[in-house]
C-alpha cells in the first residue's frame, strides 16, 4: 500500500472519531432535555384554597382572656368587743365616713375604773411595805456583819423582800391590764374609710369577741376573678386589664393584675386573682359585678404563622412557601413568643410579602407547580 493511501485511510478514521463525538453529546443532551421534560410533565398541579394560603407581614399581637368578677374594697376590717360590758354610746351609723383614730362607740367604764383605782391603791400600799422590807433588810445585814443575829435571821428578811417584789410585779402587771380594759372600752376607727355594717346599740350587754363594726376602704378597690387553673401559666403581676362595671354602662375601668392564689379554692377548680382598679368613681359600690379583659401577653412588630404551616425534617424546621407558581421550601427559626394556641413567631426565614401554605403538604416536592383556587 502506497503512502498515500495510507494517510488517506487515517484521516477519514480521524473524521469518523470526531463525529462520534460531536453526536454523542447530542445525544446525551437530549436524553436530559426529554427526561426533564417527563419529570415536569409528571408534576400534578397543587391546587389550594384561599385560606390555605395566607401572605406575611410583622405587625403586633396581644393575647387577652375574658375575666369577670365582683368588686370589693381592698380593706375591710371587722371589729369586735376586747371586753365584756355594756355599750354606753355608738357615735356613728352605717354609711358614715370615719377617720383613722375616730371614737365611734364606748363602753361604759364606772366598773373598770373603780377596778383600776383599786388596783392602784393596792399597789400603792405593796410597794411601800416593799421599801419597809428593804429597809429592814439593810439593817438586819449590818447586825449580821457584827454577829449581831443569827444567819437564819437574815436569810428569814432577804426571802421576805423578795416575795414582796414579785407580789408587787403581779399587781403591776394587773394595773397595766385594768388599764388597758379602760382603752378598750373606747372603739376607734383602724383606718380611713365608711361604716359598712352596725351590730351594736346603747344599753346593750356585749361579750368579748362579739362583732361591732364592719369598716370598709373604698377608695381602693378590687375586681376578685375566678379563673380556670389552665389560663394561670400567662398571669404575671402588673397586667392591665378593662373592666366594665354593670350598673355603670360607658365607663370603662383600667385595672391592674395585683395578687394571684398561690392554690384553687377548695372544691373548685377555679383559682382567684385580684385586680386592683385605677380609680374609683361615683356609684362604684362592693359587690358589683365586673367583666372585661386581660392582656396577658403582647408582641410588636413580628413575623407570626399558624402552627400548622411549620413542618419538620430531622432536626430542619422549614415552611412552605408559593413563589412564581411553585411550591418552595424556606428554612425558618422560630421564636419564643407565645401567640394564643394557633400561631407561632417565626424570627428568622420570612420577608413581608411572602406567600405560605397553612396546611401540611407532606408528599408535596418542590417545585410543584401550585394553583390558588379563584386566582
């Protein structure tokens, strides 16, 4: 074979090896293009309604629960007799305002001060024949440094004197008592406030520990709710709530969250919270009923979405979102805020104007094509 055939013969192989080439590709580049072109084709259209889509933007929140409730002063005393005796005079009334220190009632007190005076003279005369002991105390210790009586003699005059001082202390300590009965004898009022009930009249015989008096404070007032154990975990000291009083329609009140039962009433489940109202008006009276609402939680500016738009992989938390038509997964972190039961704070993962799917889509792919019904 001739030179020249034999480089002819080489560079028709060449040219075959260079268009195998160029077709494979080709063809490679079509099997894809028709692969895609099926895997697109095989996606079925999602098609969601309305409000199962909904669009993100921040804005505040605030959870608040309904509370109702009757009013009553914040203070309120009951006074009772510290003696028996007779009332001589009542000097005030139901209705009437009285003043911390005012007298408002007075046993009489002939028998309690004859008793006292007694008591005085009788301690009057103890402690002088204490002196008198004393004295002779004194001198009987100078005749027994010289041997002028017998020990036994002076022990006899030291145990003397001190028998006369404890018997002195007893009839001290029962003039302290007369005298204290003949200040309880005059009743006066604790604190600031109006007479709210009268048990009492002249003339009339008391024994100890019976009710006189029934002082309230209404200048200070509190709403007292019973709430479900359950909606306690939110409560914290301070809250506002308003409260609208029946009887008094169109004045709404500001209240402030100002004790919590640390236990539910017994044989209830119910758990008793005071409000302390801001102010009072007029018309406003103890035992009124009261209801209104509680913010227990607020939150400005933030991202919040149903808990049923969170789904979760592993330890990935992603949401469901619709753009150009399809369906995409955002990676999100979520908050601590709490939101009632249904939403939750999402801090990082989605924009304002986003648009998310509130429902589980778990078989759903993305890049699933997706349709809002009636758009």
């Amino acid at each position: 074979m001739s030179l020249v055939t034999k480089i002819s013969i080489t560079l028709a192989l060449v040219a075959l090896g260079v268009a195998g080439a160029v077709i494979a590709p080709a063809k490679n580049d079509a099997r894809n293009a028709s692969s895609e072109a099926v895997q697109a084709a095989s996606m079925k259209t999602v098609e969601v309604a309305p409000m199962e889509v909904m669009q993100v933007r921040r804005q505040g929140y605030s959870q608040r629960i309904r509370i109702n409730g009757f009013i009553q002063p914040a203070r309120r005393v009951t006074l009772t007799a510290r003696l028996s005796g007779t009332v001589a005079s009542v000097d005030v009334d139901v209705g009437n305002v009285v003043s911390a220190g005012d007298v408002i009632a007075r046993f009489d007190t002939e028998t309690l001060t004859l008793a006292l005076n007694k008591l005085v003279a009788t301690t009057e005369a103890k402690a002088a024949t204490l002196l008198r002991a004393q004295k002779e105390l004194e001198r009987t210790r100078s005749l027994a440094a010289t041997g002028g009586v017998a020990q036994a003699k002076l022990t006899e005059v030291e145990t003397d004197v001190a028998v006369q001082k404890a018997e002195l202390r007893a009839l001290q300590a029962q003039e302290a008592e007369a005298r204290r009965a003949l200040d309880d004898a005059v009743v006066v009022a604790p604190f600031d406030g109006i007479v709210n009930s009268r048990k009492i009249n002249p003339g009339q015989a008391v024994s100890i520990n019976t009710e006189l008096f029934e002082i309230v404070d209404i200048s200070r007032l509190d709403l007292v709710a019973l709430l479900p154990p359950q909606q306690s975990a939110g409560l914290l000291i301070g809250q506002m709530a308003e409260i609208e009083i029946e009887g008094l329609p169109n004045r709404p009140l500001s209240a402030r969250l100002d004790r919590i039962s640390p236990a539910t009433i017994d044989g209830s489940r119910s758990l008793q919270v005071f409000l302390r109202l801001d102010r009072t008006i007029p018309g406003l009276r103890g035992g009124m009923f009261g209801h209104g609402t509680l913010q227990i939680e607020s939150h400005e500016n933030i991202v919040a979405v149903p808990i049923s738009a969170v789904a979760w992989e592993g330890a990935d938390t992603f949401i469901r979102i619709v753009s150009d038509g399809t369906v995409h997964r955002r990676p999100v972190e979520l908050g601590d805020a709490r939101i009632g039961e249904d939403l939750v704070e999402v801090r990082s993962g989605l924009d304002d104007g986003d648009t998310i799917i509130t429902i589980p889509l778990k078989d759903v792919a993305t890049g699933t094509p997706i349709k809002i019904a009636g758009r």
